[in-house]
C-alpha cells in the first residue's frame, strides 16, 4: 500500500479548491493525483475541517496465533 499524500499537498489541494483555481478534475489534472482523492478531500475538509491523513486500519488477523508458532517453525 502506497504511503499517504503529504499534509502539504493535501492543504495546496484544498487552497487552489478555495481559490477557484479549477475544477476537481483540473485540479486533479494540476496536482497529478485521482478524481476520487480530490473528492474524498474536498468533502473530508467540509465535513471535518482536517486535511491530514486518516490512521492506517491494521491490516489483515494473523492466522496462526503466536501461541502455535514453534510448532509450524518445527514443521519447516
């Protein structure tokens, strides 16, 4: 999974949006990033007034708990 966008960018994108500087999709031309990332932004910082990213969300459970590993390290 790539890494976020940067706050910096993040807030360009919202500045040039609150200029009028384009249309979302001119701005998503502008900045080089998606359609749907200008959207989500744009209606994250209505809604919230933030810009940063959201948290990672953990990814996958593990399954084999921690407790089994020896014996699947001796099965190798």
């Amino acid at each position: 999974m790539p890494a976020p966008y940067s706050t910096d960018l993040r807030q360009r994108v919202i500045d040039a949006y609150e200029a009028q500087q384009g249309s979302q999709r001119q701005l998503a031309k502008r900045f080089k990033v998606s359609l749907s990332f200008i959207k989500r932004l744009i209606r994250r910082y209505r809604d919230t007034g933030q810009v940063t990213p959201l948290p990672h969300g953990g990814g996958a459970i593990a399954k084999i708990r921690t407790s089994n590993l020896p014996v699947v390290e001796q099965l190798v």
